[in-house]
C-alpha cells in the first residue's frame, strides 16, 4: 500500500537551532500536510501544500511540496520549548470519495531549553 | 473558538461495557472521519462519513460503528470494548480541499 517515509523519527536540539524533517514516497500525492501532535491533543494543522514546487511559510515554519509530488519537507527556525512535540506529515490522493490522508510515522522533536 | 469539538476529552469503560464517543463541528464541513491512534502511532482511519454516505475501512473491526445524525454531529460506538480498544480517538472534518481538521481527540481507557 501506499507508504509515506518520514525521518528522522526522532531528534534533540538545543533551543535557537534549526530544525528540518522530510518525508518521501514512492506514489505521487495532490497535496501534502504537515501537522504538529502534542501529548494529549489532537494533531494541529501547520502548513498545508497544494501544488508541485509551493513553498509556505507561516512564521517559523516553512514547508516545500517536492516538484515531484513524491515527497515534502518542513523546516523551523529558531526552535524554542514549546515546538517540542510529534510531527506528523500527511499526503493525499483524491479518490472517489473520502480524500484518504496517508501519514508518515511521525518526528518526534524535543528541544533542550 | 474550537471547531471541531469532542466530548469527552477521557472516557473509562469497563472491558465489554458499551461506550460511545461524541464528536461536533461548527464548520458546517460534508465529510467527517474517525480514527485511532495508539501510543506515538500514526491515526489510523476506522471509517467517515462523505455527507450521509457511511464509507467503512476494510480492516475496521465489527465491534466499531457510527452514527452521523446531522451534518454536525457524529458518534463512535464501540459496541464490547476489549483491552485492546484502549486508545486517543480522533475525529477529523473536511469540505472542499483535502485538508483535514482535527478535534482534540477522547483518551479511551478500558478497565
């Protein structure tokens, strides 16, 4: 089945550094997500990609949709305390119904005041 | 103001005792999802609703169903809770782009 690789699965940066996770496919996808899971909590939309090549920001964080449809990344910078949590991206291919999301297994960020 | 709102944020059950899960959205969104998500796992899709069309996975256990009364609202029951069924269940909303819209998620303990 469709499988979305995401590394590193887990990472320990000192605040201030920057950060940068990706995720890779081998099926093409229409868009691509990137959600942020803190413990207890639902995941949380960050950056949202539509198109081949898009590049978004939303203010620390900055997402690319791979121009080959088959992969995405997301930086941050500057990390601070609080960006510590799972990320997760998820892709999507529209089907007939349902625009089922494909994840990845999740980067786990702790960030070391 | 939340959109996606689930109640309760923690449910108990005792094993076998039928437990049912709420979940409302105010962004008036046609597709609404359910899924369980273990321990640092990623949500696995149980089943969603596209309008009043019920669309169940493949791998869905029996003992889960759902019930989408109206646009806005829509429930998990899970019918003999095991030892297994232990988890956070999420619910997710969608309209017109693929983006999905996450509520805070139900911790399920089974006891």
């Amino acid at each position: 089945g469709q499988q979305l690789n995401q590394s590193p699965q887990s990472m320990f940066i000192q605040e201030g550094e920057d950060v940068s996770m990706n995720c890779t496919s081998s099926s093409i996808f229409n868009t691509w997500l990137w959600y942020k899971q803190d413990p207890g909590e639902g995941p949380v939309l960050l950056i949202a990609l539509y198109k081949a090549g898009e590049l978004t920001s939303n203010g620390r964080l900055t997402a690319q949709f791979g121009i080959t449809r088959k992969d995405s990344f997301l930086n941050i910078s500057a990390s601070i305390p609080s960006d510590v949590g799972i990320y997760f991206c998820a892709a999507c291919k529209e089907e007939t119904s349902g625009s089922r999301l494909t994840f990845g297994e999740g980067t786990q960020l702790t960030v070391n005041p | 103001d939340a959109m996606v709102i689930q109640n309760p944020r923690y449910q108990v059950t005792q094993f076998g005792k039928p437990v049912t899960l709420s979940c409302s959205q105010t962004l008036n969104h046609n597709v609404m999802y359910w899924y369980q998500q273990k321990s640092s796992q990623a949500p696995k899709l149980l089943f969603h609703y596209y309008d009043k069309d019920f669309n169940n996975e493949a791998d869905t256990p029996d003992n889960f169903q759902s019930r989408r009364p109206n646009t806005s609202f829509c429930f998990l029951d899970i019918r003999s809770p095991g030892l297994g069924d232990a988890a956070m269940y999420l619910c997710a909303t969608r309209y017109i782009s693929d983006t999905q819209y996450f509520g805070p998620g139900t911790r399920l303990t089974v006891l």
